[in-house]
C-alpha cells in the first residue's frame, strides 16, 4: 500500500511539473511573448517606481499585478484602513491610497526604501498622515498595531522571502483584518510542503534580516499551494484566487511565473467576519 502511495505521489509531481512545463513552452511559441511591451495602466502614471526599486519594475508586470489585486479589491480598499506588509519603496501603499483608502501604513525593513517611498509620497502631494511607513522588521513591528486597527492587509512578495510563514499568520490574524490580499511564488509539488533555500539580505528582492548564526543571509521557504491552503486554514481564513489566465493578458514575456502556475494571487477572509455576515443576513 504505501508502495502505491509513493508511486501515486510520483506521479502527481510528474503530473503538475509537466503542465507547468508545457504552459511555458506554449508561452514560448506564443505570439504573446512578442508585440507591445506593456499594456497602459496604473503604473504608466507613476513612472518613479521604475526607477526606485530594481524588482519587478516593468510597466506591464506592475500594471497587471495593479489590476489583479487593487482594481479586482476595490470593495475591501476603498474607505478601509490597510496595512502594507514590506511595503518596499511604496508602489503598493501609493496603490491602495489611489484606490480609496482612508489610512495605509507600510512596514519595511529597508530604510533607504522607506525614504524612497516618502519621497514619492511627497511628490505626488499625498496628503501627510494619510499614507506612513515604519522601518523594521515586520515581525517586531507589527507587534506595536491594535486588534482591529485595520481592515485589509497587503501582503505582496514577502510570504516566500522568510521561514516564519506561520508565525506571521498568526500575527496577521492577532489584528483581526476582514481580509489578506496575498500574492506570493509557490512550489509546484502537490504536497503541502516548503521548499527551503538561502538568500542574501544585501539583494533588495531578497529577505532583508539575517539570520542570528548568518550575518550576511536569511534562511527562507518556498511553500506549495497546499501548504499555503493549510497554514491560512489553520488561523482561520477561508480563500479565493484571482484567475490570471482568464485576465485577457496580451502580453506575457514579463509575467511567465503567473502563467506557469508558480506565483498566485489570492484574497483571504477571516472566518468569523464570514459567520457574522450569513448571522446578520438571517
């Protein structure tokens, strides 16, 4: 039996790493990697983030990404207050605002982002105390914030840059958000694991706090959609993700991880927020 366990789980990882093979040699054959470089949007506005941050800093990547988890989450930004988890240089803070927040707060671990992102907060006249950044490290920082202090959390590009996934969920639950906009890489095995690699903090797209017994680097884990789907199950959020293949993309050359299945965008709903909701509707 466990024999045809094994082999069932083998297949399964052969399984999915081909599909995910076969989308990228489809992309590769495609039209869709040639053509315009980037589809007007957001971004196309605020051209200082291109210079700001050396991550993910192409028009259409950021534009696309802006449509999938601002435009699609209008409901639960505008008017809320939100809480941008490693803020980096405040594309996503600036977002959100745009969008209608009453109140963004970014947490970064960079100053030399932070200043960057309050630089382009002025530049863009953003009214003081509507949009603030605190350095440091997330962890300890997000210790300071009340229960209930905010209603939607960002949480973009840092889920797979630590190895603390679930103290991190736990923290984010303390604070009692009706709801986590999640976008992170994920592992491709069926199985609900973590793939654990080295970075180096010096990187800017990499973890930014070294490790105790490593100076220079920081232990973090890639996990896979299943282990993603457990850890939010367990601090009691329920999930929904966006579908980028149904997104009408043009243009896929800067977007391949989304296309291949190895990054996913979600939202995630406290539970209790759900039971209250059917509760008052009955």
């Amino acid at each position: 039996m466990a024999r045809v366990r094994g082999v069932d789980l083998m297949l399964k990882r052969l399984l999915i790493s081909g599909r995910s093979r076969v989308r990228r040699m489809r992309l590769n054959q495609s039209h869709r990697l040639s053509g315009p470089i980037a589809e007007a949007g957001f971004f196309d506005s605020y051209p200082r983030f291109f210079a700001t941050s050396v991550t993910s800093a192409t028009a259409n990547r950021l534009n696309q990404r802006h449509r999938a988890l601002i435009e699609r989450n209008e409901a639960i930004i505008r008017g809320k207050s939100i809480l941008d988890i490693a803020s980096h240089d405040g594309r996503w803070s600036l977002a959100a605002h745009k969008a209608g927040a009453r109140y963004v707060l970014g947490i970064e671990a960079r100053q030399n982002l932070v200043d960057a992102a309050r630089a382009t907060m002025r530049k863009h006249d953003v009214v003081e105390g509507s949009v603030e950044f605190s350095v440091g490290d997330v962890f300890e920082e997000i210790d300071r914030l009340k229960p209930g202090a905010f209603d939607t959390v960002l949480c973009f590009g840092f889920f797979y840059h630590t190895m603390q996934h679930m103290l991190l969920l736990s923290k984010i639950a303390r604070l009692k958000p009706t709801s986590v906009i999640m976008d992170t890489d994920i592992h491709l095995d069926p199985l609900p694991i973590i793939e654990i690699s080295r970075e180096e903090t010096s990187l800017q797209g990499a973890g930014a706090v070294p490790d105790i017994g490593d100076p220079t680097g920081t232990l973090i884990g890639r996990p896979s959609k299943s282990a993603l789907e457990l850890m939010l199950a367990n601090v009691g959020f329920t999930f929904s993700y966006y579908d980028w293949h149904r997104a009408a993309i043009k243009y896929w050359g800067d977007l391949r991880d989304y296309y291949a299945g190895e990054r996913v965008s979600l939202v995630a709903t406290r539970r209790n927020v759900l039971l209250d909701t059917c509760n008052r509707s009955q």
